[in-house]
C-alpha cells in the first residue's frame, strides 16, 4: 500500500475492524484514511463499497468502477473503463484510494498521472495491487513462465473483461509513481501470511 503522507505527529490509537470480507489490504487502507480523516474521496475502482462501512468518521466518497454498480451511500459513481485514466471533469480530492485495480489497468502511467491531477495540495493517494516481488510468486515465475493470478492470455483477452495483465513489485511501482510526481512514498505493511502484498 502506498501513501504520500507521514505518519501524524503524536500517538494515535485506532480500533478497526474488519468488516469485510478477509481481504488484508482492507483494515490497512481504513486505518490510513482514519487517522488523516479527509472529506473528499475517490474509490477507483469503488468495487462493493467496502470502503465507506471502514471509515470510522463522515466522508463524501464518488465511485467509479466498470464492472460494479453504484455502491450505498457514495455521493456519486459513475461506470469508468480507468483505462483512460480517471474522467477530466472530476473534481480534486483530499484522498483517491485505488485497491486491486492497477495490475488490470493497460496505461497505468496515465492512469497514475490522471489520479495526481485530481488531487487537492498535499492530497493522498492510496494504491494496493498483489505483491509479485515475494520468492514464491518468483519461483512460480521460474517454474511456469507467469506470477501467481497472471495467467497466460493468449487466446482470452476480451476488451473490457477482468484480467490481470500487469504484475507490480514495489521497486517498480515506486518508478512508475515518482515518474507521475508522487512523493513520500511509502510501502504499509498488511495483516497477513508473508510476504503476500505490497
């Protein structure tokens, strides 16, 4: 998970729960937007929604997703193929949260420089993808030639389908989000069996 914030100054004790299904990213993405509490939030993809039930104050959130209808209590969502980046006439956000949407995404340079562009001064952006740098997922690659849940696509690529196209390590996501003008980039750490995520 990546944030471009510090952590706050001082000690801050947070009890979140996990409300979702068993998805480890979750608690962290939440604990994050908790503790910096900001207004505005774009959740692209915005998936079930999971993300408004996690926060633990009032937020404005606008969805956008391709496949997933609107979710309950977003003040809006639109259906976006984020292929194209994020639509020029959002506006700015204190916070965009993207999970488990970059490895599907064919231009994640633009997408990455789009989500910059609609973000307030000092805005956060918060991206989980699965983590391909850890030894199983490269002895998988050694092995059969494809990290673990990128299979080979020969044959079934589909416009507008589900696919994992795109396998990230962190060393390479860093590049990609200091080349779209990110800094204070930071790598969280999730609740879970490691190493699995980055």
């Amino acid at each position: 998970m990546l944030s471009p914030f510090p952590e706050p100054d001082g000690k801050l004790e947070l009890n979140v729960k996990k409300r979702s299904s068993g998805k480890p990213y979750r608690p962290v993405v939440a604990k994050i937007l908790n503790q910096f509490m900001p207004k505005t939030i774009l959740d692209a993809p915005s998936g079930s929604g999971w993300l408004k039930s996690m926060l633990n104050y009032g937020a404005e959130i606008d969805g956008l997703d391709l496949f997933e209808a609107a979710a309950p209590g977003y003040r809006s969502f639109r259906s976006v193929d984020l292929d194209s980046g994020l639509p020029a006439d959002l506006p700015r956000y204190e916070f965009i949260v993207s999970c488990e949407a970059i490895e599907h995404i064919r231009n994640p340079g633009l997408f990455l420089k789009s989500a910059g562009e609609h973000l307030v001064e000092g805005g956060g952006l918060i991206v989980t993808t699965p983590n391909t740098w850890h030894p199983g997922s490269r002895l998988q690659f050694l092995l059969r030639g494809f990290f673990p849940g990128f299979p080979c696509l020969v044959g079934s690529i589909r416009r507008g389908s589900h696919m994992h196209i795109m396998p990230w390590s962190f060393p390479q996501l860093y590049l990609y989000l200091k080349l779209a003008g990110f800094s204070e980039i930071r790598l969280h750490e999730t609740d879970e069996k490691k190493p699995k995520r980055a």
